[in-house]
C-alpha cells in the first residue's frame, strides 16, 4: 500500500512539472494534473492540500538536486571550487529540465504575493550566505583578497542567475559552460588577491 | 484632433503598464485597459492592433530610456564608464516602475512562444553586441586585459540581469546602489589589465 501511495505521489509530480511548464502555472489546474496523471481528484488531495503545495514540492525537490550539486563541486581551494560549479551550471540547469519557466513564474508572483515571497526569500537568502562563507574561507587561504563577503556572494548569485535567465531564451545560440567557465574566469580574476 | 489621439495613446499605454503589472499580462484583458483607461474598445483597436502591441510599445519605450540611460553614462575611459552605470543601475530599474515583473512574465512567454521570443532576442543580442564594443574599446584604450571581448559581455549582462531579478524579490533588503558598485568593483579587477 505504502508503495503505491508514493508511485502516486511521483506521479503526481511529474504531471504537474509537465503541466506546469506547457501551459504555465496560472493556467494549470488541477484538474489537468489529475488527468495527465491518471489520478482521481481525491488521490490528489490526499497527498497535496493545493497546487502551491506540489508546485513547492518540486522547487524543493530540484533545491536538493542542486545542493547536492554543490557539494559534488568541493575542491581543495575556493577557487578551484567555484570553477568546478561554473562547469557544472548547465548540468544543473539541465537538471532543471522544464521547472526553469516555472520558477521565473514563481519568482514572478514572489513579486505580487508575500506568501509565495516568503517561500522564495528563504533559499535565496541561504545561497547568498553560503556563497559568503565561501568567498570568507577563499580570503582565510588567502586565495582573495579582502573584501565584504556579502557583495562577493551578491556578484556570485547575479551571475548564476543571469546566465540562467539568458540560458532560457538562448539555448541553442551558445555554447552556455564554455561561457560559464569564461565567465568565472573573469570572476576569479577580480576576487583574487 | 492629433493631439487628442495622442492623448488617447498615451491614456491607454498608462492603463496597460498599470493593469499588466497588478494583474500580470496574461490575467489583463483588453476591456481592463479599456475600462481603467476610459476609452472605447474602438479606440483602443485605432490605435493598437493587439494587446501585445500594447506590451511591445511599453517594452520599447523602456529600451529607450535605458539606452538614453547608458549614453548619458558615458565618460573618458572605459572603466569610468562601466562603474558609472553600474551606479545608474538602481534608476534604470527605477524608472522601469511597474514594467520589470511584466517583462519576466514576456521572458518566461519567450521560452515558450517563438514569436515573442524573437521580439526578445533582438535587444537582448544587441546589449550584448553593446558590450562586447565597450570591453574591445578597453583593451584598445589599455585598460583591460586581452579576452574575448563576447565572454566579457556576456559576464556584464548575466551580472545586470541578475541583479534585476534579485532587486525584484528584495527591493527593501539591500542598498543596491551600493550592492552594483562593489559588485563592478569586483567585475573591474576581473577585466583590468
């Protein structure tokens, strides 16, 4: 029972990613997560109270891939490290398959609605912390020179989530992890000590 | 009777930003605009084909002002002039108002819809081409250190982007003025020969 109850669930999932990205999050009811996924409304409600609720399970879920993703890139040195994660931003994107539309949607609605806010801010505020406590570890080893760790997460964060936003419109045109690891190239140049 | 069209005009672009940003663009209907903006939907269809070419002739009028914006930053060698508009950059947002959610909403419809994604694609490309000018214009000046000037454009509008996207959720948070000099102090060193 146990088992079918999770098959459920991932099924549930996986039609809404779907759902989600074709036609957008407003536009996606439940009702067409229901039926891409087979499942009767009140299986539906049985694992999620709402939409918001699986729309947040997946941001959870794709959270944990890139955490995991992060961890993976540890090199000895900062520098090494964030060239390892620059390399590996387009992996991670991919990863992303289609929840990227999602989430700038999401991202969008952060902006009118201080609920979905609240959801967003949090991680958002974690990576910047954990990007500072990297830049603050790359000065200890003497890697960077010395600066407020906070604007060196900030200039981190703006361009991983710039390149991602171009990545989005422009998938084909570039070549994205030659260009990230150029990027981080420049990058490192200037927190260098 | 022109200048009473151009009234018109201007009546209904104001109730389009105003409606497209509480509401968001797909939620906003023709009769919203035409209700908030007190005209008929008769004058409304003289002057604009579509709702969408209502969205094009806000988006455009931004890419005005924001190129308005980047000339007036203009000063004597490179590095000036990106450090000056890095310090712009919270009043180019500014005087975005109500339009930035818009125009991720545009975005997200981009990675979705070919045509909009073509009316996207155009400026994105020449801002790109724009910097990449500036970085091959500072390495001639001896400023920078010999790159690919694409590269380097490419970190400059992840960066601008990113910090966008994150002013949205965290417009109260962070001195952005503040946060876009040190980051461009950090892409400075980075590109510095």
């Amino acid at each position: 029972m146990q088992q079918r109850s999770e098959e459920t669930r991932a099924r549930i999932l996986g039609a809404a990613l779907k759902k989600f990205s074709s036609s957008g999050y407003d536009a996606a009811s439940v009702d067409d997560i229901c039926a891409e996924a087979g499942v009767s409304k009140g299986a539906f409600y049985h694992h999620f109270p709402s939409k918001q609720a699986v729309f947040l399970a997946l941001f959870e879920n794709w959270l944990t891939m890139v955490d995991a993703g992060l961890e993976t890139a540890r090199k000895p040195t900062v520098p090494e490290t964030l060239t390892n994660m620059a390399r590996m931003l387009p992996f991670i994107f991919a990863q992303a398959d289609g929840r990227l539309p999602m989430f700038l949607e999401f991202w969008l609605q952060a902006s009118r609605d201080k609920a979905v806010w609240k959801v967003i801010n949090a991680p958002y505020k974690r990576y910047l912390n954990y990007f500072a406590a990297l830049v603050k570890q790359g000065i200890a080893e003497g890697s960077f020179h010395r600066m407020d760790p906070g604007s060196a997460a900030q200039v981190i964060v703006s361009f991983a989530v710039g390149m991602l936003l171009q990545g989005l419109i422009a998938p084909q045109d570039t070549d994205w992890q030659k260009a990230a690891e150029q990027s981080m190239k420049i990058l490192m140049k200037g927190l260098a000590k």
